[in-house]
C-alpha cells in the first residue's frame, strides 16, 4: 500500500509522542492517525458523538506545538433555529508518555438539554513500520476493561485509557453536578465510554480523558540495560534556550514563535546520559537521533544558544564508530545516520540495522557544528572534552570517507541492504542527469566535498586552538580537495556554470543543476568569483520558483514538483542556502529566497514541512503541499532562525572576542526588526536594526561588537 497522506491532519507533539487526527479532532482507524509512541500506534480510534451522531466540526486551532482545540456543534441540540447553540469542544494535550483530553459540551441554550455523550476507543498496537506502509491491522484485544479504564497490552508497550466522570458547572447557580461514566464494549472490540448528560441552560459540562503508554521495562518492577540503541527519552528541560521575542513582519514573528515551540516540542535526551539533549529528526517518523538532521538542526540553532549542540555533540560522540563493519557501514571515527530500537524496514532486503552509520556527510557536520558552537561561545573546557572524537572524525574524513583514493569522498553500500543514495538526498533517483538517467554508483557529491573541505579548515583551527598536531596537514589536504574540485565538478548549462550535483561511479559529473549548490557557499570550497556564479545560478527561475530552492531545475526531463528529491522544495535546503549566500556576500539572492519561503508560511499555518510541492510561483501558482511531509521537521523549523541570523547579518568568533552584525539593505522590507533572546557565550543577546538601518545591540557577552549596513 502507498504511504498514508499527513498534510490535512492536526499533530500535537511532546516528543517522543505525537497524536494526528482530522481538523475535527476525530481520530479515525485507517491512514497514519492515531497516537503515537515508542515506534507503535498505540491508540487508532477516539471518536465522540453525541446521541450516536458526530457534532459538525466548525474549526480548529494549535495553541502550542503540543495542544489543539477543535471545536464543533451538536445541531440536533438546543434553540429551534438556524443558531447552533450545544457546542462540542475538545482540547487535546500531548505528553512525553500519551495525551490528555479535556472534552466539554457548552449549552448556549435557553433551556435544558439532555443528550448521552460517548467516546470510542480502540488500539491496533501497529508497529509504525506498518503505519508507515499504509497497514490496517484489526484491533488488539482489550486486556482490561471496565468501570473508567480500558487497556491493551502490546508486550513491550502497555496502553491505558482512564475517562473520568463528567462535571457539570451551572453558571446561574453556581452549583456541580457530577456525572458518572459508564463503559461497554462494542461489537467490534472497541471500548465505549459514555455520560448521561443533562445540560441546564447557559451551563457546561465536562470530562477528561488521560491516555498513557509505558514499555514493559517500566510497566514492571524490572529496568532494561542501556544501550546505544535504548529508546530516547524526554528532554525534561528543552533544548535550553531563553525566550525569543521578534518584532518585525507578522508573518515573520507567527513563523519563529511557532518554529521555536516546535523545535522545543521535538527535544529529546541521550538514556546513556539524561542531560545531554538533541533534537530528534521530526514528525511521526523519526522520533530519534537522526545523525545529518539532528546536527543541522542545532547548528542552524546556534544563535539560540550552545547547549543543544553540546547534548547533540556528546550524543552522537558516544555512538561513533570504533570498527569497521560494512554491515552497518560503521568504521573508525564515523559519525552515525541513524538509531532506532529495532531493524528498519527501508533500504534492501532486512532493513536498516538499528546503528546505522550509512552517511557521507554527517561525520563532516559533527566537525563543523563543533567548530561554529565554539565561534558561538561554547565554553573552553565542553570544546576540549571533544577534541579525541575530534581527532578520530578527522581521521576517517581524510582517510576512510574516500573510498577509491581518488582525492574525493563517495559512497557505496557494501551490504546488500542499506540506503542506495548516502547524502541528504536519499531517495533512489535523487542523483540523475538532465535527461533523466539514475547515476551508477559510487556517487561523490559535491556538497559532501564541500562539507569536508569546511570541517577540514575547521578542525584545523581547533586542533591549533588546542595545542593538538596536524592543523597544517588539515589545510594542505583542504586546499588540494579546492583544486581538484575546481578541475572535476564544473560544468554549465544554458543559464550559466555551476559544479555538478555529484560524480557518478565512472567519475562522469552529473550535470544538473540542482539546490545542493547553495550548499557549498559559505564552506571555503569555491573562491569569490566561483561564489558568483553559483549565487547567479541559483538566481535563475528554474531553481528560485519564488517559494525556495527547487531540489532539482525545472529544465531537467525529470523534474517533478511532487517529487520528493526530483523538484520539492524542502525549507531547510533553502536556509541552508540562503545561509551560504549571506556568508559569501550575495544578500540580494539570499532575500530573495528568504522572502519566498516566508510567502509559503501563512499555507503551512506557520509550521513548516519538511517539504513542500516546487510550484512556480512567478507565474501565480499556489502553495501545494507534499502529502507525506512530515510536520513539525526539525531542520525544518530551524530555517526560520536562519532568516533572522541572514537578516541580522550575524558573524560571531568569541575565541577572538568579536561579534558582528550587519543587516544587508536587501532585507530592509523586514526592517523595523528587533530580536532578544539570542545568545552569545552563555549571554544573552537583543538585536535591533531600525527602519533606517541604524543598528543596535544589547549583549554582556565578552566580544567587541561591531556593526554596519552592508
């Protein structure tokens, strides 16, 4: 079966938990809805009805990442008329362990009404591997029921359903009233609550439903052994961030508060070591550490503060690789891909195993996020804590990660069974030419070389920090990789030149003109004259389609704008771009893009996807979704710190005691802007830049700040 649309369903999340249902709150069996938690659905049905009939849903709203309110009227109660007067309204809260649901019936009324309410609840206890797959397993048996309980037993999860008796609050006469709850059990197997419920006028009536899922580890008197691969756990304190305040655009200020709850709701902690948080990948899919996607999510972060990227540090440092094995691709010095408790079912035959190191560039972003949370302040004994995983990253960058010993790092997969494709794009047609053709394997990307190039100068300024050899090698190899890059990758089209999206397995580049270009701005790799063409490139309609970066040209024969790898646009692509562009001096295609991504957050309710259709927005195209994005994404969510970190024109280095900030004119439609809430070297940090340009900053951060407008 196809995998389950998500764009039209509602999430509440409070990793590692995520409850989808319809905008009318309902959460109906079949498609991806459901309660969601340690890689089961762990409740597919909680439907309400009142005298056996659904109330009309008249709207719904996020409150947070992890709350919504859905509200609906019962018609066939109350005033005679065209007025809905019996209101249904339903508040569900996700929690680390389940949700909670507050549901309360609100008689408008002039006189009395009595109705029987009821909830049906059922669980298929469905691995979310069968989830994903579309699968509709029957229901599990109810294991306990009865009274104001129901429970299912998975084995390894335990779910429970406590509904508690209905309250009623007269408002005329101040008085409660309680109702209590009955149960049944359906024909179908599903458990039944229901209230007899008689509603005075101008008078409520609620109830509350706590749904709550343990592992049998913990649902016992037993504790399981921790391991690498053991679930993740709650982040009990967040990513550790102050409040962010923006004033500035309203669509620009809904973007960021929403993005920054999200990011926060996503947080989860290493079990090996509780206080050490990361961000897990997004959702519903991938509640875990997610090497390339947790590392970019704190990096684009970092203005935000640097104890995110320390927990992501310290989480993936424990899992980096010490053999090597190309049934898990592992080798010396690697930085993982991808945990999970059980073997996933993507790739070939077998799946995924549960440590999975298949990746070409997470260990070279490990390096660089590093390398940037020190810039950012990270304090100088967390920095040197790293610097033997440091040391091993490097290792296996400029050794290891090349795979034929042609100067260049590729990727093949030598088991059988994972994933064909080893950059960010991932999927099996990802790396084509402009006729369509798949590229052979083993594939050199270029942004891969480009990370490498970054973390090779990065690691060389932090081994050289720190009194550890080898910075010198680090640059000569940095600058070799520079040279033979700007012999190999270039090519060009109609529209100009630009470095090929990769080399295939006969070291043909492959000449389409893709978003991986805006990766390698900013790195190092190209000098000020190569900037600019890859920035003009870039510029062209057949990338910019006026809401983000296209992941592949409109020009090419296989382009699609619904294919996930082959014409989406995916935010996080384009911030890292729009990224690059304002490192490397190129504001005005840089707001161009951040301008277009903000044009799409209004469609999204301000929630990013992971990804989203490459419509053409120049020629009056709507925003369309990509039906099986996952939402909220991490790096997703992040992009909206990179428009702000862009538009601020943020450049720290404490280790040199500076800071500089430099709003670009390009930005000045944004402008009034002012942000507070950053943080720069444990210290907070308000930006403001006024309609002029004129800039001011408040920080009591050790660095001499230093502003203009570029």
């Amino acid at each position: 079966m196809p995998q389950p649309f998500l764009h039209e369903l509602v999430s509440c999340v409070h990793a590692p938990a995520v409850a989808l249902s319809d905008p009318d709150g309902q959460i109906r069996p079949g498609g991806v809805q459901g309660v969601l938690l340690h890689d089961r659905r762990a409740l597919s049905t909680l439907l309400v009805d009142v005298n056996g009939v659904e109330p009309t849903p008249v709207g719904h709203a996020l409150q947070d990442a992890a709350t919504a309110q859905f509200v609906s009227v019962a018609r066939d109660l109350g005033d005679p008329g065209a007025d809905s007067t019996v209101r249904v309204e339903r508040e569900r809260r996700a929690h680390p362990d389940g949700i909670e649901e507050n549901l309360t019936l609100v008689n408008a009324a002039r006189t009395a009404v009595e109705c029987v309410v009821r909830v049906r609840a059922g669980s298929d206890l469905a691995a979310m591997d069968d989830v994903r797959r579309g699968g509709r397993p029957g229901l599990a048996p109810l294991a306990v029921a009865g009274s104001g309980t129901c429970a299912w037993d998975g084995g390894d999860v335990r779910v429970t359903l406590v509904a508690a008796d209905g309250g009623q609050a007269d408002s005329q006469t101040g008085t409660d009233e309680l109702t209590p709850v009955a149960y049944e059990t359906d024909a179908e197997g599903h458990a039944v609550f229901a209230w007899r419920v008689r509603l005075p006028a101008r008078s409520r009536w609620s109830t509350t439903l706590r749904l709550t899922v343990e592992e049998a580890a913990t649902a016992g008197t037993g504790t399981a052994a921790v391991t690498a691969t053991s679930a993740f756990l709650p982040a009990a304190g967040g990513p550790g961030w102050s409040e962010v305040d923006v004033s500035g655009p309203a669509d620009l200020v809904r973007l960021v508060d929403r993005s920054v709850e999200d990011l926060a709701a996503l947080a989860l902690a290493d079990p090996m070591a509780p206080d050490d948080v990361f961000l897990a990948a997004g959702s519903p899919w991938f509640f875990t550490l997610f090497g390339r996607d947790s590392l970019w999510a704190a990096r684009l972060t970092l203005p935000l503060g640097t104890d995110l990227a320390r927990g992501t540090l310290r989480t993936l440092a424990r899992r980096q690789g010490t053999r090597t094995d190309p049934d898990t691709a592992e080798a010396p010095g690697k930085i993982l891909h991808e945990v999970r408790q059980d073997n996933l079912a993507v790739g070939g035959p077998g799946g995924l195993p549960p440590l999975y190191f298949g990746t070409i560039d997470a260990t070279a972003l490990w390096i660089s996020l590093l390398h940037d949370a020190w810039r950012w302040g990270m304090p100088t004994e967390e920095v040197a804590e790293f610097l033997d995983p440091l040391e091993a990253a490097l290792g296996w960058l400029t050794g290891d990660a090349d795979a034929d010993g042609d100067g260049f790092l590729e990727y093949i997969d030598e088991s059988g069974h994972g994933l064909a494709n080893q950059g960010w794009k991932d999927s099996n047609d990802s790396i084509q030419f402009p006729d369509g053709t798949i590229a052979d394997p083993s594939i050199a990307l270029s942004e891969a070389q480009a990370y490498a190039h970054e973390a090779a100068i990065g690691g060389a300024a932090l081994l050289e920090a720190f009194g550890r050899p080898g910075a010198d090698r680090l640059r000569d190899w940095a600058e070799a990789m520079r040279e033979r890059f700007r012999t190999t990758f270039w090519v060009s089209d109609r529209r100009g030149s630009f470095p090929a999206i990769a080399l295939d397995g006969a070291k043909r580049p492959v000449d389409t003109a893709t978003s991986n270009l805006g990766h390698l701005l900013g790195t190092g790799l190209l000098n000020p004259e190569e900037s600019s063409r890859v920035a003009a490139r870039m510029a062209e309609s057949d990338l910019d389609s006026g809401y983000g970066l296209r992941t592949m040209s409109a020009d090419a024969a296989g382009f699609n704008p619904l294919g996930y790898h082959s014409g989406s646009v995916w935010p996080h692509d384009t911030a890292i771009g729009l990224l690059g562009l304002s490192r490397a001096g190129h504001h005005r295609v840089a707001a161009s893009l951040a301008f277009g991504l903000l044009r799409t957050a209004p469609d999204f309710a301000y929630r990013l996807p992971e990804l989203f259709a490459g419509t053409d927005a120049h020629a009056g195209d709507p925003v369309l979704a990509y039906p099986a994005s996952c939402r909220p994404q991490a790096w997703s969510a992040a992009a909206s710190v990179v428009m702000l970190t862009a538009a601020l024109g943020l450049e720290p280095d404490v280790p040199n005691g500076t800071l500089r900030v430099a709003p670009a004119a390009d930005f000045a439609q944004w402008w009034p802007l002012r942000v507070s809430g950053l943080r720069i070297a444990g210290h907070s940090l308000a930006v403001a830049v006024d309609a002029t340009g004129q800039v001011e900053v408040q920080t009591s951060a050790p660095v001499k700040v230093e502003t203009r407008k570029v």
